[in-house]
C-alpha cells in the first residue's frame, strides 16, 4: 500500500485537498481529529498531559482543554515538544493500525507536523500544501476567531517544520485561489 502525506501550515488548505481526495474513494487518516479523540479517550495520556504542564489541562467533564494546552504549547518551546512526544507516539501507534485494516492501493495521512510527529518516515509521498502567508491568516481568522497576532503565532511557531521534509517525496501543492486547486491536484488513476 502507498501511503502519501498531506501536509502544510495553518490555513493552507490541507484539509480541503484531503476531503477533495476522500471524495474522489481515498481513505483519509486526520492526525489532528485523531489526536483529539485519542486525547479524549485515554485517561493514561491526560495523566500525561496534566504531568507534563505542571498544571490541570482537563474540563469540569474530564476532556482536554485544548485552549489551555493551546497557550501553553505557543508559548513554550519545551512544552510544546512534551505535549508532542506524548501524542505523536499514541498517534503513530493508531495509525500503525488503521494501516494495517486498510485493504487499498493508496491512502493519505493528514498532519501538519508529518516530519516533527516523524511520520514523514513513514510515507511514501508527500504533499505539501501552499497559500500565500496573508491568505493563510485570513482563512484561520474567519475560522477560529483567533486575532491576527495568535494566528501568526501559529504560523510562526510551524516555520521550522516544512524545511525538515525528505525532499525527494516533496510535491508541491498551491491552493492561493488563483489556480484551480482541482487541476493542482493528481488524478485519481495517477495518485
């Protein structure tokens, strides 16, 4: 099985090619809504979590707050490696298995941290997914209610992550609106 990764900053547009994909029969494996749920799920990761910062992370109803991890993951470089290290591993581990179900010829891996999370290593393309810097923080802005400066923050703090891929599986993908992000995109039969 070819296992391609969809990579990409805030508000590039990850997401949209991952969806146009799945529309097109690709399974998808989200590493943001996995780690999520993982998150959620396993009192052994929020014991972590709540190591790891020193602090209470969990709501009144025993979920992450992601808005209180959030901060503290910007605002500190060794938190946000911690708070990595903790759930890349839970979620290599559910990806290995998701894998291993799958009985196709091709799937995609969405993450915006593939060669931080190390699952670069792990697949055999990869699409990087591009947009101009000021289009990426509007999208972000209309989205999430974030201000201007929390979201360049956010692009900031990823700057590092993209320089780090294994050129040679590297495919660049622009989605700055201008080009039609279906034609900027493989065909089915080429994927």
């Amino acid at each position: 099985m070819r296992l391609i990764g969809v990579t990409g900053g805030i508000g590039s547009g990850k997401s949209v090619v991952c969806r146009i994909c799945a529309l097109r029969g690709l399974p998808v494996y989200d590493c943001d809504s996995r780690a999520r749920q993982l998150m959620d799920e396993s009192d052994a990761i929020k014991a972590e979590l709540c190591r790891v910062s020193g602090t209470d992370v969990l709501t009144c109803e025993g979920g992450v707050d992601r808005s209180l991890l959030a901060g503290l993951i910007f605002s500190s470089e060794h938190m946000r490696m911690s708070v990595n290290a903790i759930v890349h591993e839970a979620v290599r581990h559910d990806l290995a298995s998701w894998v291993s179900a799958l009985r196709v010829n091709t799937a995609l891996l969405e993450s915006a941290v593939l060669h931080t999370s190390g699952l670069d290593m792990l697949v055999d393309e990869i699409w990087l997914v591009t947009a101009p810097r000021e289009l990426r923080v509007g999208r972000v802005m209309r989205r999430s209610g974030l201000s201007r400066g929390q979201v360049e923050a956010r692009i900031s703090a990823q700057e590092h992550e993209f320089s780090g891929l294994p050129r040679r599986k590297v495919r660049r993908i622009v989605n700055d609106g201008a080009v039609s992000l279906l034609a900027a995109l493989p065909e089915y039969g080429e994927i």
